[in-house]
C-alpha cells in the first residue's frame, strides 16, 4: 500500500517494464475506446427509451424492446466477431484488428486511419451498451406519463410534445444519468473482450495476459478509480440538473 500511494504499482512480468509505464502507454487508446462507446451508447439508449415509452404498445415500441432483449443476451465478442465479417471481411470498409496499420510508424499514423481501426471496437461496445439504458428509460417514462402531473398537464390543454420536452425529459434525466455512469465497470468489462477480439492495444487486451499479476492489479486499481470517477460526476451533475438536490434538507 506504501507503494501504490507512491505511484509505484511493481513491475510487469510479462514485458519487463514498470506497470504505471505499461498502463499509461495503453491507456489513451483504452480512453478513446470507452468514452466514444460511452457517449454514443448513452445519447442512443435514452433518445430509444423515450421514443418507445411515449409510444407504449405500439409497433415501434415493440421494436425497440425486442432488439434492446436480443442484444441483452448477446455476448460481446460475438458482436464483434459479427463486425468483422459484415464490415471488414465482406464490405472491406474497415480493418479487422490492431489500432494502427501494420508496418507503419506511430509518426506517419493519420488521424482518419485511427478512426477506421477505432470504429468497430467502439461500435461493439455501443451496440451493446444501449440495451440497459433504453429500456431503464422507457420503463421510467411510462411511469411519469401514468402519473398525476401529466393528468392535469393534459388537463390544461398541453401538447404532447410540449409535455415530453418539459415534464418527461426533464424527470428521466436523473435516473438515466446514475445508470450512465454506474455502466463505467460494465463498459471496462466489455472493453477487454472488445479489444481482445480486435487485437486493440488498449488496457483490456493487457489483462489477457496470463500470469502478469502485477499488471493485473495496476490496471483493475485503474478500473476502480474509473468506477468511483463515474460515481462522483454523476453527483455533481445532479446538481445542476435538480436544485432540490443541492439543497438538500432544506429542499
């Protein structure tokens, strides 16, 4: 523990260096990875859970929840394995694997070749990372459109799209930003499946390493760090969405 205060996580069986040196050579890849899987998953999930709890019963609706249950019990790495061959092997339209092109220098990589290599990595994971926040919302919205407020926004004659943009929204937004947040330990989960099909050269890829165990910790002491991060901006935000929360006790 003196050390890990110290900055200094051991060193790394497999290649011979400092773990923080390992780590902070693959994090930024891994960083690129999460956060675009993060956002794009996110704004998806909650704009897909709107539009199907507004539209309760109907085809739409079915729609979405039926794809939102198949991707539930899909696997990651079948999902990325099912990338490869539609987009890489049969279209050619990205590589299949690695962050960058082989054989060429990391001062010669352009900006456009680390998009391709990192599009389907990042795909996989917002594919699959739509699934909790969507139906959260949906079920969220049918329970705000139930309620009594929306009975007598209805009442004075308010507009459909009027009561989605400023009751449905704005009451959904909590709940939907806690479980954003809190997926920070599921997305690292599904990033090292992602990245070890890919062959990304990320964090997840360096936990497949068998017997590394000074790596092993440094990068789940990193994943910890990702989690309680994740806790603590979903709080402050809260404040800034909700003043009632900011008051506390005096709300």
């Amino acid at each position: 523990f003196k050390a890990i205060a110290k900055g200094d996580l051991g060193r790394s069986m497999i290649y011979r260096r400092d773990v923080v040196d390992v780590i902070s050579e693959r994090f930024m890849a891994s960083l690129a990875l999460m956060l675009v899987a993060w956002v794009v998953s996110g704004v998806l999930g909650f704009i897909l859970g709107i539009v199907s709890g507004i539209n309760e019963g109907k085809f739409i609706d079915k729609f979405i929840r039926g794809y939102c249950y198949v991707l539930i019990s899909t696997p990651t790495f079948w999902i990325g394995i099912l990338l490869i061959i539609i987009f890489s092997v049969k279209l050619k339209l990205f590589p299949t694997g690695l962050g960058v092109p082989i054989g060429v220098l990391s001062d010669e990589v352009t900006i456009s070749s680390l998009i391709k290599h990192l599009t389907l990595p990042a795909l996989t994971l917002s594919i699959l990372g739509v699934a909790n926040i969507c139906l959260h919302t949906r079920e969220k919205v049918i329970e705000i459109l139930s309620s009594d407020y929306i009975l007598f926004a209805k009442a004075r004659g308010e507009s459909k799209k009027s009561i989605v943009f400023n009751h449905v929204i704005k009451n959904v937004a909590l709940p939907a930003i806690t479980l954003q947040f809190l997926s920070f330990s599921e997305l690292f989960a599904g990033t090292v499946f992602a990245e070890q099909v890919f062959s990304y050269p990320g964090l997840g890829q360096a936990t497949g390493l068998k017997g590394d165990l000074p790596l092993l910790m440094g990068i789940v002491i990193i994943s910890l760090i990702f989690v309680y991060t994740g806790n603590l901006i979903a709080d402050l935000i809260y404040m800034l969405i909700d003043p009632r929360v900011k008051g506390g006790s005096k709300a």
